[in-house]
C-alpha cells in the first residue's frame, strides 16, 4: 500500500463543494480522478471538535467522548481537547502497528501518538476564549498539543520557515492564516521528499472556517479562501510531482462540518437568565441543570419559544441523565447565543454570519470527501455517515482497528463508475 496524506479542509459542506468546484482544478481533478463520496453525514454535534475526532476515530462520539466543542466536567462545560478522546485513534493504532505518523497541524490529535507532531496554530483560541483567558486544569491538554514533538531533527532539516501564529495579530489574522496553513503544507511537502518520509500525515487547511463564520459562503473573501486552499494543495502536488514521488501517494480530503447562515441568535442568557449552566454548539443547545425543578423550568421555557427538546443519546452513556439538549425549530436560520452587546430582548443579531453545529438532518452540515492515488479506484459513492472516513484510511494503510464501521472503498452497492 502506498502512503497517506490526509487533509481536512475546515467548513465546506459537499454542496459548497459542489457549487464552486469549476474553480477549484485541483480538487475537482482529484474528485474525478478518484473516489467522490456525494457527502458524508455528520455526528451530532456537528461542529469542529466532534468533527475532528471522528474523522481518526471510526465511532460515534458517544463512545469516543467528543460530542460538542464543549464537553461538561465537574468545573463545567470547557473546550473538549485530544485528551478528552476515551479510544484509540488511527494515529496511535497506525504507531503501534509500525507505522511512521506525522501530525502536521491537525487538530484533536495527542503528540505521544505521533512521531513526528506540530500543533494546530489554533490551539491558543482554546485558552484565550472566555473563561479559559486564565489557563485552568484541564487546559493542560490543549497546553501540550499546541506544542511540538521532533525528537529526531526532522523539521530543523528541512531549513523551513517557522509556522506563524495567527491569533497574536488580530488586524491580520485571516490572512496569515491562510499563511500558517501554507506552512504546514510545505513541513508536509518537505517530508515527503524526504529519506525519511512519513507513512501517514495528517494535515488541515483552518481557515476557511473563520472567513465563512466572518463573510458568509457567498462572499468574494469566502470564495478567495477556498480558491487559496486548492492552490495550496495544488503546490503540494506539485511539489511531490517534481521530486517524483507523487505515485507513492493516497490522498484522503474531507471537511470536519457544513455552514449555513444563521442570522437570528436566541440570547440564550436573557431567556434563562445567568443562573442556568449552558453552552451552545450553533443550533444545539446543552443544558446541565442543577436539579429537576430547574430541568422542568428550562424544559417549558424553550418548549414556549419553538425550541425542541433532543435525545442526549449522542453523548456518553454516564452524562445522558445530566445534560439536557435542544435544537433550533426546523427550517430556522435562529443560533443559541450569549446576548451581543448593545442589543435588546431575546433575539437579535447572530455573533457570525455563518455557523456550524446545525439541526441534525440540514443538509447544510453534510461534508465534503474525496480519495485519490495509486490506491484508490475511481468511482462515485452516495451519501455515507462520517465514522467510515477513519475506517477508509486504515484500510488504505493496511492497519487493522477495533471499529464495526466498514472502509468506504468497501462500499460495492452504493458505487459507479466515474
């Protein structure tokens, strides 16, 4: 089997994809030349940190643990972090089984299960939100992935530029994220033309998400990110392409979660009011209330508003009975929110123009994925759910996993020839 670069491009739905890909020639010659799946549906919650999981987890959150981008903990509901992950990830079964693994800015991955580690130049967005301003104890996960783990030298040979960080230059920050991630494609570019090249390298493409929550899909900016993030992995190919090494390649690109608009925010704040410990993951809303007074008020408030009461079945087995959870009415374009400064009443201006975490079943939340390489055949598949993209890579890789979820190449029925 050949060796893998997987690359997660942050927020582009499989219509997005669609829509726009005439302008997008090295993705739309990857999905033709390999396997397309139509969209792959998302977990629930469908928002960055389950997303993530899920792509190297091959099951559902309520078994890995990562069902929000906010999980609840005793200290209460806090960014989820790699070392909330309750299985083994394809990363740590690809080390175990032999594998030489280099995590190159993929979110949601740990460095002891890597050989080779750079953290996601986000990472300090985790720490520097809200609460988390002051690092508390269980910020010591996001504290270690943000680092990096080059035991051998690999990157110091390489003589390439520093990653830089984004989120320390606020006026500038869309554009040198569009850099950073340029970076990491060129540590990726560098080691795999290199004696030592990886087996599987995970990758991400961050910042197309921050310019559709600013600007929306259909904003020139938008269009100008996406079309940036396929010229970005059209210089890897071409930079494998001229060392020669492109045919010993597989290449595994998906998107972690959609967008959708969602101009309306329910202030959330000024409709419980600050007693009530909530967190918001777009459309969903994730209750811990204090006790079954407390429960049954909430339950009759939201229900008054249109809000619709959810199964907690998504979440792990012990807080099914803690948490409560709700989802905006369908068809709504409404997101749970803190109340925006200035504004006045329950509903008012949403934080983004754009989000993530939709009601289960928007078509808007279902993600892009291709394969393409010397070991992928070229085929169209239907509408698949997301816990078989981690499965299609360790078959890919040839490494054997615990997970029921089946390989997407292995799909027979649901195929055509491209």
């Amino acid at each position: 089997m050949g060796k893998l670069i997987m690359i997660m491009i942050d927020g582009i739905s499989a219509d997005h994809f669609e829509r726009y890909r005439s302008h997008l020639p090295n993705l739309d010659h990857l999905a033709r030349t390999g396997t397309q799946a139509a969209a792959l549906r998302p977990e629930m919650c469908g928002t960055s940190c389950p997303g993530r999981t899920s792509m190297i987890a091959g099951v559902a959150p309520a078994e890995h643990g990562v069902y929000g981008n906010h999980i609840w903990s005793e200290d209460g509901f806090r960014w989820a972090s790699p070392y909330d992950v309750k299985v083994e990830t394809l990363p740590a079964l690809a080390m175990r089984q032999g594998l030489d693994v280099a995590n190159l800015g993929y979110g949601m991955v740990r460095p002891e299960d890597c050989s080779l580690y750079v953290g996601p130049w986000w990472a300090d967005e985790m720490l520097m939100r809200g609460k988390d301003a002051t690092p508390e104890p269980a910020d010591a996960g996001w504290l270690r992935a943000a680092g990096t783990h080059d035991p051998d030298g690999r990157l110091a040979a390489l003589n390439a530029e520093a990653v830089v960080a984004p989120n320390h230059s606020e006026a500038h920050q869309l554009q040198l994220g569009m850099l950073a991630d340029q970076q990491l494609l060129d540590l990726a570019a560098g080691l795999a033309t290199s004696e030592q090249a990886p087996d599987f390298t995970l990758l991400e493409i961050a910042i197309t998400d921050y310019f559709l929550h600013k600007y929306g899909a259909d904003h020139d900016l938008t269009r100008w990110s996406l079309r940036t993030a396929d010229a970005q992995i059209g210089t890897l190919l071409t930079r494998l392409e001229q060392a020669g090494v492109l045919q010993q390649y597989n290449f595994a690109i998906c998107s972690d979660h959609g967008h959708a608009a969602m101009p309306q925010g329910l202030y959330v704040d000024r409709l419980l009011g600050d007693a009530v410990t909530w967190s918001s993951e777009g459309g969903v809303l994730l209750i811990k209330p204090k006790d079954e007074a407390e429960a049954k008020q909430v339950n009759d408030t939201l229900i008054g508003e249109g809000m619709e009461p959810w199964s907690t079945d998504f979440m792990p087995t012990a807080l099914r009975d803690q948490l409560l959870a709700f989802v905006v009415p369908e068809g709504s374009e409404i997101s749970f929110e803190a109340a925006v400064p200035g504004t006045e009443g329950l509903y008012g201006p949403s934080k983004y123009v754009s989000n993530h975490g939709m009601r289960p079943g928007t078509e808007a939340d279902h993600r892009f994925c291709i394969f393409n390489g010397p070991d992928i055949p070229r085929q169209q598949l239907g509408v698949s759910d997301c816990i078989r993209f981690a499965p299609t890579l360790a078959d890919i890789l040839g490494i054997e996993t615990p997970w029921a979820a089946r390989s997407l190449l292995s799909d027979e029925a649901n195929r055509s020839q491209a």
